[in-house]
C-alpha cells in the first residue's frame, strides 16, 4: 500500500470530512518536503493526538526572499511520501503553487511583534509568507491538531500568536529538536554542507549549550551573547545573524543582565553558503 496523495483543497477536505464523520481526530504536519527523521518524529508525535494524521509538503514561494534558496530548495516527493507512510502518516497533501495562490490571491497574513526581532530582521517577509500559507493550511485542511518542530522557534511563536488572534480553532503543539549525534538541529538545508561544514556546523549546538550553562549559573546575559558571537567567528561562520537569549513566550528582550524569566537562547549563522539556526531552552 502506498500512501494516498491528494493534490487539491477540494481533495484534501473530502478525504479529512469523511474522518471526522467517522469520529476521527485529524493532526497536520505541514512541512517543505526533504522530509528528516526531525519531520517524522512530529509525523509519531501528531499520532499520539490524532487518529489520522495530515502532513503537507509544499515549498511555499512566499516565504522566501528574492535572494534565497527557493529554487535550490531539495525537493523529494516520492521518497518523502516513503518516509510519511512509514512514520504511520494517512495522506499527503501536495499542492502545487497554483492551487495555493490562484491567480489574482490577495492576501497577506502579518503577525506583529514576536515575528519582527530575530530572522523577522534577518528575513524581511519571511514570516508574513509562514503565516499566511500556515493559515491557509489550517483552513485547508481543518485538523483538530497541528504539530511543528521547535527547532523553528520563533515560527512556533508566530503560529500561536495568530492561531490565538484569528480564533482558528486547532490545537497547536511543539515538538523537541530532532539531531545528530554531535548536536547538530536536523535540517532539510543540512545537505547543503561540505563534509569541512559539517564538521563546525556542530559548533552551533555546542555553543548553545555552553551558552545555556553559562546563563543557569547566573552569568550576565549580555556578557553570555558576546562570547557565544565570538565563538561562531572564530569556528569558520562566515556571519552571525544573531545569538540573543529571549523571553520563551513571546521573544522580547530580556537581560542585559541575568536571565530572570523562562528564557529561549536563538541563533542563526551562516557557514560557507548554508544558513543554520538553532535555539535551547535557558
Ligand atoms: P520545514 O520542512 O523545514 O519547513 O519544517 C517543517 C516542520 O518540521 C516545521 O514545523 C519544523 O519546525 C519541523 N522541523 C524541521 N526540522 C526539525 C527537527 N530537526 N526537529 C524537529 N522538527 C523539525
């Protein structure tokens, strides 16, 4: 048996209508595609919410910047779709970019606030392009639960800013950072290294966690931010967007002092022509 894939809204609601007239509880798993055991593990962890589970891949246009990978992005279907099924996935919804924005689409989603500081800064229009097409998503698809990785933290905030603001009646959950052994956040970009990269693309993780140490023994949050900055440099990052320890709910700024509140300590960096991120719980 090979999974079902459904192309169209209208396909995709006709399968998930008759699911919900049996009783069923549906989850999504919108993803890009290039699916990693990262996106599997929240495929098992939207099981364990729902009795039929969703996943998407679709490589949204809008949410990347003229300048970035959209057309080198990977893209896999069939093997993706392997993957879903064997991770206990029901369906797959691939659409192409035409059945998502049809000619004459209007609308943009912007989330203000905890979408602006962080990649808000470093990838203007990026998160009016996740919201958007994470919005229509959810009305496509109508699941009573969508899961998404916490390994895009700062997304995961921004989707439950507007699940919250619109009324859009789902359940949001966040699932743990699936990684390789030396630390490294699993990434669909991560083929995108050379075998020199991947070795300091560890760095990133390692840096984070001597970062989170720092902050748990009481150091100055500032002081945490420097040295982690300096650390990125001097492992081979060609630029460092950002490494700031925020609020974990809605990402103001906190510090420069110690950290005195549920803090997220964010970071992206770019390494040969790869941009990495990755964030921890302080
Ligand atoms: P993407 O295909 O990169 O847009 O990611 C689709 C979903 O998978 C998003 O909710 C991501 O946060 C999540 N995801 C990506 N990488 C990981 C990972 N290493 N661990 C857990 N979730 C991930």
């Amino acid at each position: 048996m090979s999974l079902p894939i459904v192309r169209t809204v209208a396909d995709l609601r006709a399968r998930v209508a008759a699911w919900k007239a049996a009783g069923d509880r549906v989850g999504l798993v919108p993803t890009m595609g290039a699916l990693h055991e990262g996106h599997l593990s929240l495929v098992r962890l939207a099981r364990t919410r729902a009795h039929r589970v969703v996943a998407s891949v679709f490589v949204n246009p809008t949410q990347f910047a003229p300048n970035e990978d959209f057309d080198a992005y990977p893209r896999s279907e069939a093997r993706d779709a392997e993957l879903l099924e064997s991770a206990g996935c029901d369906l797959l919804f691939a659409p192409d970019v035409g059945e998502m924005y049809p000619d004459g689409f209007a609308t943009t989603i912007t989330v203000s606030g905890v979408s602006e500081p962080l990649d808000g800064q470093a990838r203007p229009g990026h998160f009016a392009g996740v919201a958007t097409v994470v919005a229509k998503l959810l009305n496509q698809a109508q699941p009573h639960v969508a899961v998404f990785g916490e390994k895009d933290y700062q997304q995961l905030q921004v989707i439950r800013r507007l699940v919250r603001d619109l009324d859009l009646p789902v359940e949001i959950v966040g699932g743990p950072t699936a990684r390789a052994e030396d630390g490294l956040a699993l990434s669909s970009r991560n083929a995108y290294l050379s075998h020199e990269e991947r070795l300091v693309a560890a760095r990133l993780n390692q840096v984070l966690r001597e970062a989170v140490a720092a902050l748990n023994a009481g150091e100055r949050v500032d002081a945490v931010e420097t040295r982690a900055v300096d650390a990125l440099t001097a492992a081979g990052y060609a630029r460092v967007d950002y490494v700031e320890v925020r609020d974990a709910a809605d990402l103001s700024r906190i510090g420069p002092g110690p950290a005195d509140r549920p803090a997220r300590i964010l970071a992206a960096a770019v390494l040969g022509r790869t941009r990495l991120i990755d964030n921890m719980a302080v």
